[in-house]
C-alpha cells in the first residue's frame, strides 16, 4: 500500500542539538535542514483527546514516506534513519514556515508503523 501521491508535500526535519551557555543553562539549537515527503493531518480522535487534552488544537500527525530503519544510539534513544536523514523525538519540523527558519513543530511521540507516524506539537 502506498501513500496517495496528491497528498504528500515536501516538509524539512532539524535534528536537535543540545547546548549550554557560558553560565551552564542548558537550551536547544538545530541543526542543518533535510527535506522529506509526508502527509500531514490535524490531530484528533478519542485517544489523543485523552491524551492531550487542551493541547489537542497544537497537536498534528505527520506520515512519513520512505522506509526506514531502528537504530539505538549511545544515550539509549530510538533513531529511525531514513536514507538522508535520522528522526528521533525532540526534533524540530518545518511545517508552515521556510525551512532555513527555526521549526515551528517539535517531535513529541513517534510511532514505528508500516510508515513512520509522527506526532508533532506546536513550538
């Protein structure tokens, strides 16, 4: 099965690159933009509205097209490495802004299906 061709846009992932300052606060930079096609749907349904709750309206789905493989990396996070690109959650998503600006979506769940299913939330 794949997914309908009318649907996917082009959308950009930055992956997320912790930081300090000078006086030990700790903040999140991102790093350089890499492009993907996807299908991106509002969030909803009885599960993520319990879930959720108020925040549902901040809340969207993000399919993702390609395939795609599980790493695990040192600190024990889950990376899903597509072929120019590596997703894990916390990471940025340009979804209505350039992608040479900051994301405008953070990465809050990620569910490993036929394709990868994003949950994203507004920043």
């Amino acid at each position: 099965m794949r997914l309908k061709r009318s649907r996917l846009k082009q959308y950009s992932h930055r992956r997320a690159i912790p930081k300090k300052d000078q006086e030990g606060s700790s903040y999140i930079e991102y790093g350089q933009p890499s492009s993907f096609e996807a299908e991106v749907w509002p969030g909803g349904g009885k599960l993520q509205a319990e879930m959720y709750g108020q925040r549902i309206s901040n809340i969207k789905n993000v399919r993702i097209d390609g395939n795609y493989e599980l790493l695990i990396s040192n600190e024990g996070k889950e990376l899903y490495q597509f072929a120019d690109m590596t997703v894990c959650e916390g990471d940025g998503i340009c979804l209505y802004v350039p992608q040479d600006h900051e994301p405008d979506y953070r990465i809050i769940a990620i569910r490993p299906y036929r394709y990868l299913t994003l949950e994203v939330e507004k920043l």
